[in-house]
C-alpha cells in the first residue's frame, strides 16, 4: 500500500510504515509541506497513494468527492510521537483490509 502522510503526522511514522513493507511518503519529503489541502490531494491522486491524516479536512474532502484517494482519518486524540506510532501500526491491519475491500474514507478511532 502507498501512503501520502499530512504535516500533522510525525515523520517517524514513514519509517514505521515502510519496515511493515508498504511505500509512505511525509509531505515534507515531497515537497508539499505548505502546500494546500488541494495540492497534496492531486499529489495523492497521481501518485495512487492513500492519504494518511488527523485532520478532518480530507475527510470532509473524500465525503463530499465522487473520486480521488481513499483518506484514512486517524482521530487518535492528543499521543506523544510514540503512542501514536504504536496505534496507528497496532491499527494498520484493519485499516488495509477495509481499503482493500474499496473503502474510500477509514476511520480510526
């Protein structure tokens, strides 16, 4: 799986991600740091990747889109750098099977 990381998320998590065996780029290493909501949207779209975020913005952007990237939404609360890179791994699972059966927004909780 490929993931787009937004700015809200640690780039730690990347590195996270791509032990687990899965492609993950931040929007800092593509350039896209200040970009717009909009930019990193067309960025996923190119590049087929899953946009992995805390904001509610991008959900609120699959919701109201008839197309475009899956978006998973991570509303975690408040975590340390740590705790939220053990629950969004401890999460991966499920959140791969719900985007391989064609979810578009996955939410985590």
């Amino acid at each position: 799986m490929r993931f787009l990381l937004d700015a809200q998320l640690p780039p730690r998590l990347t590195k996270a991600l791509k032990r687990a065996g899965h492609e993950a780029v931040h929007v800092y290493d593509c350039g896209l740091l200040t970009a717009t909501d909009r930019e990193i949207w067309r960025h996923a779209v190119k590049e087929k990747a899953v946009i992995l975020t805390r904001g509610a913005d991008f959900a609120v952007l699959r919701l109201h889109s008839g197309r475009g990237p899956a978006v998973a939404w991570l509303r975690l609360g408040n975590l340390s750098t740590e705790a939220l890179v053990t629950a969004v791994m401890d999460a991966l699972p499920e959140i791969i099977v719900a985007l391989e059966a064609g979810e578009v927004l996955v939410e985590v909780r």
